[in-house]
C-alpha cells in the first residue's frame, strides 16, 4: 500500500512539473512585440515615463477609443476602419496593457487614469473630442467626463464599469487568481493560453468567434515586460463607488450593450440611461461584454449614426 501511495505522488509530481514547463512564459521586451504588434501607422509618446503606444487614423472631429482591462488598442480596429472616413480615430494601449506597459508608480486608480487621459490629449495637442470606452475604459471614459465637461462633446459607453456590483472575480478565473497571494506569484511566471481561452469565452457572447489569432493577441501582449504584475495590481485596486457623479453628466451619451455580458450585467445599462439626462440605449442581443470586437460593423455605424447626429 505504501509503494502504491508512493508512485501515486510521484506521478503527481511529475504532472505538476510537467505543467510548470508547459506554461512557463518569460517576459517578452517592448521591442520584440513591436515587430508583430505595432501598425504602419503606431507611434509612441513619453507619458509619465511610459512609452505609450497610440495611433490616429482619418481627419475631422477627434474621438478617443480606450480599452478595457487585459485589452489594447487592437480591439478597436474595426471600429476604426469605419470611423475614420468621418472622424479622425485615437486609440492608444491604457498604462498596465498592450505595449504601453506598466506604471512605474504601479498606481491603476481611476484617479491616476484619468489624469494620465488628460495628460495624453494635452501631448498630442486636442483640447475637444468625443470619447468613448468600453468596460473599464468606460469608467475611465465617464468619470474623465466628469473632472474636464468642456473637453468632451459627446459620450459613448459601452459595457461600462460605474455601479457597485458582485466583485468580478467571483465569475473570472483569471481575476481569482490574480487576487491570490499564491497564485499570482505564479501568473508572473507560467501563464497557460488556455486562460486566455476562458476569459475570452466569458466576454464573447459567440464563442465561434473566438479564433487562434484572438486568443494569440490577448496573450502575446499580457507577456509584455511588466504588464503580468501591473495586471495583478489592478486587480487588486480599491474600487471608489462615484456612480452618483453619473447623473451629473450633461453630455449626449450612447449606450451600447451586450444582453450576455457576464461580467457587468445589462441591468447596468439600465441605470446608466435612468440616471444620464441626455441618453440613448442600444441593448444587442445574444452579446457578450466587448461588442466592439464581436459586431464590430453594427456597433461602429451605431456609433457613427450618433455622433454625426
């Protein structure tokens, strides 16, 4: 008996290691993502010490397109295509994600987002815009709103983050582990794509959709230097209810929303058009929590219809 215990732990161990191996992902440099993540157009631009990654596409009124967590600009690049015959389109990687990497400072408050927002539209020289953001760069997006109503002329919030909710950890592997002391030493270390795979099936609506390359982009760029940690630290920032701030807002402001968002449920929307004065809401059915990405053509020419309206 004891013999048979004996090789049944060792078994085991040489599983565990086996998966160590497997999973383990060094940290790739800023410069080696560079050569597949970057477009003809992408620049670069010092913010607070980090090499923000941004690009613009198209001329005539400004809008800015953030992000939300674990995402980068390339989740806009539909939207863009679109857009850009009638806007000029910004969309920049959000400190923490894609090739902008971490904050020194390792501050992911939504004080220091909006503030570094603000930074970024003053470097590139835009003072009036429209401004949209899906998740938690829709709270960014509405509370960024709030601290500078001169500077945004209209609003887009798609999937936003605003009202206190069940912590998102409770339905998200990936925030479960990264709020674990123990697991999220590992997660700096080994990352299995297979986690990719799950976040991204609990953000799609349409799993059919989910594809290789998809799951190879959200994985790549969470490898970049520095954003496996900035990933646990935001998800381990102290969440600041401001959601009454929302009835202040004056500017008009389109809602779009996924009736199969797990993460922020579509309830949310609801209040977001009960307490903004001037908005309109657009509920799509069988979507998930990026709608951006999963109908990128009838969200952007919603968008698009509102904007010019």
């Amino acid at each position: 008996m004891k013999k048979i215990l004996f090789y049944f732990l060792l078994a085991i161990v040489f599983l565990l290691i086996g998966v160590l191996i497997l999973t383990y992902a060094p940290n790739k440099s800023l410069e080696e993502l560079k050569e597949d993540w970057t477009y003809p157009n992408s620049q670069f631009v010092e913010i607070q010490d980090m090499p923000v990654h941004y690009r613009i596409n198209g001329t005539g009124h400004p809008i800015i397109l953030v992000h939300g967590t674990a995402a980068s600009l390339h989740t806009w690049e539909k939207w863009t295509e679109i857009l850009q015959d009638s806007l000029q389109v910004i969309s920049l990687d959000m400190p923490a994600f894609g090739l902008t990497g971490p904050n020194p400072k390792a501050d992911y408050s939504i004080d220091f987002y909006t503030q570094f927002l603000e930074d970024f539209t003053q470097k590139i020289g835009i003072d009036s815009f429209h401004l949209a953001g899906n998740s938690l760069g829709g709270s960014i997006a509405w509370q960024y709103a709030v601290q500078y109503p001169n500077k945004v002329k209209k609003l887009i919030l798609l999937d936003a983050g605003g009202y206190p909710r069940k912590d998102i950890g409770d339905v998200s592997l990936a925030f479960r582990l990264a709020k674990s002391d123990f697991w999220n030493k590992l997660l700096l270390h080994f990352t299995p794509k297979s986690l990719f795979e799950s976040s991204l099936a609990e953000v799609y609506g349409n799993d059919s959709l989910i594809t290789d390359d998809l799951v190879n982009r959200y994985y790549q760029l969470y490898l970049r230097k520095g954003n496996r940690q900035a990933f646990v630290d935001r998800t381990r920032t102290k969440y600041k209810d401001r959601h009454e701030l929302i009835k202040t807002i004056q500017q008009p402001t389109l809602i779009q929303w996924g009736d199969q968002d797990q993460w922020i449920k579509v309830e949310n929307a609801h209040r977001f058009q009960d307490d903004l004065p001037h908005s309109t809401l657009i509920v799509y059915e069988n979507i998930g929590h990026i709608p951006m990405e999963e109908i990128p053509a009838q969200t952007a020419h919603d968008a698009l219809r509102f904007l010019m309206e």
